[in-house]
C-alpha cells in the first residue's frame, strides 16, 4: 500500500492491518471486511488481502476463509489483493514471522 493510499485509509477511520497484529487478529480484522462489520465497508478484496496476510501470521481459519473468497471473486480481484498484502508486507506495516 503506498503511503497516499494508507493516509487516506487512516483518514476515513478504517481500522488497518498493524505491525503488531498477530495471525488472528488478522484474522477478525478479515472477517470485519467480509462482513461489512465494526466500521469495515463490505470489500471482498480488502478482506482476501487481510486473510493472505493473517495466514502468513499461521491463521488457519484464514486460509480457509482465503479459499472460499477466492471461489466468489474474480482472477483480477485476487491478483489485487495479492498485490495489497505484497505492499504492506513491503512498506513494513506487517512484519511476518522469519
């Protein structure tokens, strides 16, 4: 996520993947976006993206979430949120286990 577009996440008052942020918390964090609960809009690829990053943290609820998503969504909205999670994990916000 490039730094404009994190500014204007924040502005709007989403709640936001952090560095501290373990595998399940990710995990709730995913399942706010893909219900459209606790001041999350309902984003499929937002939600994808959160449950990407909640399994690299060891979430296996997320995989299994991540899976059914990618079942609904289409080829261009999961390469999306591949990409996402690649710019958080980049820019350092979220900070996988080595």
């Amino acid at each position: 996520m490039t730094a404009q577009e994190l500014a204007q996440t924040e502005e709007q008052g989403l709640p936001l993947p952090t560095a501290e942020m373990g595998g399940d918390d990710l995990f709730r964090l995913g399942m706010m976006y893909s219900s459209g609960q606790g001041g999350c809009p309902m984003d499929r690829v937002s939600a994808h993206m959160i449950f990407n990053l909640a399994a690299m943290k060891g979430s296996i609820e997320a995989r299994e979430y991540r899976r059914e998503m990618s079942q609904e969504m289409e080829r261009e909205e999961i390469a999306e949120a591949q990409k996402a999670a690649r710019r958080w994990i980049d820019a350092g916000v979220v900070k996988l286990a080595a």
